[in-house]
C-alpha cells in the first residue's frame, strides 16, 4: 500500500510540473500578443498608413479633381483609364459609369458628406468612401456586362435608394467614344 501513495504523489509532482509549464508558456504568448499589440497601436498612430490621400469634403465642387466636369471616365494624357465619382447623400454623381474591358482602370472617389460603401456587384471591389480622404482601386473589367454599385454603408434615410451603374464595353467601342470625348458616361453614348 505504501507503494501506491508514493507512485501517486509522484504522478501528482509531475503533472503539477507539466501544468507550471503550459500555464508559463501560455503566459508568455499571452504577454508576447500583448506587446505586439501595444507596439503596432503606438507605432500606427505616430505614423499613418502610406498612400493616404486627404481632401477637403467642403471644397469638392469648387475646384481640383472631383469639380463635376471632371466626373465620370476619362483617357489620361499617358493612355490610362480613370474613373472619378463623388458619393453624396443620396447618389453617386455621375449616375452610370462607363468602363473598357480588358483594361486597366484606376477608380478614385470620395465623399462629400457621410461614410459611404463602394460594391461594384459580381467584382472584388468593395470599399469605404469616407469624407475627406480619396479612395483609389485599380482593377480591370474581363468583358463588357453591366455591374450595379450599390451604397452598402447606411448614409441615412435615403440610403436604399443609392445606387448607380458601372457599364463595361468593347475596349474598341470605348476608346473610339473617347477620341470624340473629353469626359465619357454612359449618358454620352
């Protein structure tokens, strides 16, 4: 019987020594997470994420990049696609966005008043249009289909009505229109 009570207390010695170990080593993680955390927490606030463009929401329609003859689609000196829009209680102006297939296109908007949701439907552009910062996307269209793009950030009461379009054409149609147009839509068709 004494053997019993001795072969118990050291299976009890034991198993209190692997529980100190995995209660250590889980402590350790625990603190090393926390470190990580506090680390990224103090060094992203003293430096904000790169690439960050701001912009005044009160001035949009004055002058710069999204006064309205600058909205909608556009061939750029260099050859390149860019798409401007302004997201504002309860539209997206310009209403219909018109886009080549097969082409790179760089998306820049913003907002005017409230946080709006960006979804171009049946794509993998999906982001936040927040006041006074420029959301910039590059993507490309695979062929010509027509995409809605609803606000999926409630902006208010009229938020269910907020959509637009995004209309993907032939390259060739597309960059024909754009010799006879300085600003393409899909109303300029």
């Amino acid at each position: 019987m004494s053997t019993d009570s001795n072969h118990s207390s050291g299976g009890h010695a034991v198993a209190l020594r692997a529980e100190r170990r995995w209660a250590i080593f889980a402590g350790a993680l625990i603190l090393l997470m926390l470190a990580v955390i506090v680390y990224s927490g103090l060094h992203w606030a003293m430096m904000p994420p790169s690439r960050v463009e701001t912009i005044d929401p009160s001035r949009l329609q004055l002058s710069g990049e999204f006064v309205e003859d600058n909205l909608g689609t556009a061939v750029e000196p260099d050859g390149s696609v860019v798409v401007r829009f302004v997201a504002q209680q309860y539209s997206f102006t310009p209403q219909c966005l018109l886009v080549p297939a097969d082409t790179p296109v760089t998306i820049r908007t913003t907002s005017a008043d409230v946080v709006h949701g960006l979804l171009v439907t049946d794509t993998n552009i999906n982001t936040m249009v927040v006041p006074g910062y420029v959301a910039t996307l590059n993507t490309r269209f695979d062929k010509p289909v027509d995409h809605t793009m609803p606000c999926h950030e409630f902006c208010g009461f009229g938020h269910q009505a907020m959509w637009a379009h995004v209309k993907v054409i032939d390259k060739a149609a597309f960059f024909e229109q754009a010799r006879q147009s300085r600003r393409l839509s899909c109303v300029s068709r």
